[in-house]
C-alpha cells in the first residue's frame, strides 16, 4: 500500500469531546498516510495540539458539525491555501455540507475528496428541498463516502451513490476501558452504597432516549427496589429530565452526574454500573444514532449492555449475543429488560463475555485503522474524476 497525503476538514476535534471527535482523532493517530487535520478551535487546543505526531491547523470559521455560514469564505480560502502548500492525494471532509468545497475543488481542479458521514448527517436535510438536493450532489460526485455503520450506509445508497465508492470504518474502542474495582470515592460521592446501579453516558439530548428510562423507573423500582439510575453527560435536555424526574416521582433515584472528562476518568464509572442502559431512538426530525460506540465502551468494561432498537444500534449491540435490544419508546420493555438481566446471572455472563470479546477484538483502533488506509489507498488509485473545462477559464480564480 502506498503512503498518500491526506487533508482532513472536520469542525469537530479533540479537545472538544464527543463521539465524533474521538472518531477522526483517532482515524489521525493511527493512520499509516501522512495526514494533516484543519479543525475548529477549542479551549485547550494549542496545548493538546503540541502533544500530536501529526499537524494540526485551527480556524474560527468551523462551528461544531456545521460552520458559521458567515464564515464560508474564511473556511473556502484557508482549505485552499492548505491544499496549495500540501498538494495532497485526497481531502476528507467531516461534514458533508463543508464537502460542498471540496466538490468546488473537484469541479474546478480536479482534486479528488471524500465525505465522512455519521448517520444524523444523512437524514437532517431531507425535510429542505434545496440542502438536500446540495447534499445529493456532493455525495454524488464524491471519490469516496465513508460511513460508520451499514445503517449509515443505506442512508448513502438513498441519495443513488455508486456503492462501489463506499466504505465502512466503524467508531473503535479505547483500549483503557476495561473492568476494575469500583471507586470509593464515587460510589461515596453519587450514594451508590449497596445500590443497583442502571448507568447512561451520552450527551442529555432527545435521541439517546434518557427520558424513556426515566419513565420506566418505577416499573423498575418494583422489581428492582434499590435501582438508582445515573447519567453521566450534559446537553440541552438536563432541565427537561431532572423535572421528568421530579413529576414521576424518582428525583432520588434519578441522579445527573454532568460531564466527566476524559476517557479515564469514564472508565471510572462505567465500572460502577450493573447496567449500561441507552435506549436511542430515531426522531422524525431526522436526528438518529448513526452507531453507538458507547455501547462498546461498557462492553469493554464488562457491564451488560440493553440498547435501542434503532438506528446503527443494532450493529453495535447484536440482540442476545452481545446485549439486549428493545424498543425505544416501550417503557414496559425498558423495564423488563432490565429486571430480566439483573435476575438472570447466566444470560448475563453470557453478554458480558461476548461483549467484551467483541469489543477488544473487532473494535480496536489499529484494526479500524487498517481499514481506512486501505480504503483511501483504493480511492487514490483510482483515475480522479475531472470536470470537463469551461470554455472561459474564469474559474481558474478559485483553482486550489
């Protein structure tokens, strides 16, 4: 395989946190290609920046997922110059409206580019005729669509993309997470003291399903009379959940932890927890999970998982193999589910050894890795795909 350059353009990067900042970071640690990353500014980058192996470019024009739509032609004329100076094989795009410039790229220079799409991203533009038929376009003529999960990818095949010109690259696992002995100082903290522990990590947003396990509570509390229920994360539905809490009567044993911190510091409470519980769901908004390498994470900690039947999910959690699926918007399944895992010790032990296997081997960041390099090498090799010219060269003002 040969060594290519690659430019990614992604609003989303350490150290800010999430699933997909985890997700491209690690893509850039582990490749073998010679990457170079423009991405958003973060309290902290400079510092973090300083520790990479790999360049690292920031901007105020990236604006998380999206930009700030003032800034295009700040974010348009600083790819550009990267491009100039990096002349690289292929641009990956992190966001398939920032693709929108690497498709100027690719009309009017040739320059091949791949977008890199999660699943929410594929479904968000569908309600707004024109953004859809832009985001139609872009992954049309994109050399490549990476997706993280075969849900992700039907998305894509949606929009008439030549299958050929897509791959899958799953979310990895972080080789940290793995069993140990509770905290004390947690456990003292959060009153967990002879408790059965149901734990949520995730950003507190409608999708992961928070509020359908806090209305299950008290089904649960009658099979499970010393439940208590953590969440670990924030986001904009904290105030919603904790007054849900309130009104069905569980405020006590419904307890917000907040964010955490880094992957360490997560493993920690992963590994005070009976259960990992979240029940993802799809919204008519368009807003879904598009995998869910959270689950994994809990596996690795050997905690039994009970996901959603929803979304990219079920790829990350295989239904009685490696945990339980239920429906997202069943509280009484919800309960079941729980109650069940907690009586039956071999059903248990069954998911937690299965899970973790899984999680260690199929998962891990060299293997994903792997798979992406091949993957770019496949499209680098391939004749890039040129526009035919203008008959008036005007077009040579934006030429990268």
């Amino acid at each position: 395989m040969k060594r290519r350059k690659v430019v990614l353009v992604t609003g989303v990067f350490p150290p800010g946190i999430g699933g997909m900042q985890n997700y491209y970071y690690n893509l850039s640690k582990h490749t073998k290609h010679k990457l170079t990353v423009l991405a958003s500014e973060y309290p902290g980058s400079a510092e973090f920046d300083r520790e990479q192996s790999f360049p690292i470019e920031r901007g105020e024009f990236l604006r998380g997922e999206g930009i700030d739509i003032g800034r295009w032609g700040s974010l348009f004329r600083h790819v550009r110059r990267t491009l100039r100076r990096e002349e690289p094989d292929v641009t990956l795009y992190g966001y398939v409206l920032i693709g929108v410039i690497g498709l100027l790229f690719h009309w009017f220079g040739g320059r091949r580019y791949i977008i890199s799409t999660h699943g929410m991203d594929m479904l968000m533009f569908r309600r707004f005729p024109g953004l859809n038929q832009l985001v139609k376009l872009i992954l049309r003529k994109a050399d490549g669509v990476l997706t993280n999960s075969e849900y992700t990818r039907n998305l894509v095949l949606e929009y008439g993309v030549d299958p050929r010109r897509i791959s899958i690259v799953n979310p990895g696992v972080e080789s940290l997470y793995d069993k140990a002995e509770p905290n004390p100082e947690l456990v003292a903290r959060h009153r967990l003291e002879n408790k059965y522990v149901l734990l949520t990590v995730g950003r507190l947003v409608r999708r992961k399903g928070h509020d359908r396990v806090i209305e299950a509570m008290p089904a649960i509390l009658k099979r499970i009379p010393n439940a208590v229920y953590l969440i670990v994360g924030d986001g904009p539905e904290r105030e919603r959940l904790a007054k849900l809490a309130k009104d069905i009567g569980v405020g006590e044993e419904v307890r917000f932890v907040g964010s955490v911190g880094g992957s360490e510091r997560l493993n920690e409470y992963f590994n005070l927890a009976n259960q990992f519980v979240m029940v993802a769901r799809e919204l008519k908004e368009g807003d879904a999970e598009g995998f869910g390498i959270v689950y994994l994470e809990a596996a690795s900690a050997c905690v039994p998982v009970i996901a959603g039947r929803s979304g990219g999910a079920s790829e990350a959690v295989l239904d009685g193999l490696t945990g339980v699926l239920v429906d997202p918007e069943s509280t009484s399944e919800i309960a079941e589910a729980v109650a069940r895992l907690s009586g039956d010790a071999a059903l248990r032990e069954r998911l937690i050894r299965n899970g973790y296997r899984r999680a260690k081997t199929q998962f891990q960041h060299h293997a994903l890795a792997e798979a992406f390099d091949a993957y770019v090498d496949r499209v680098c090799s391939r004749p890039a795909k040129r526009r035919k010219p203008a008959k008036k060269p005007a077009v040579g003002k934006i030429h990268p």
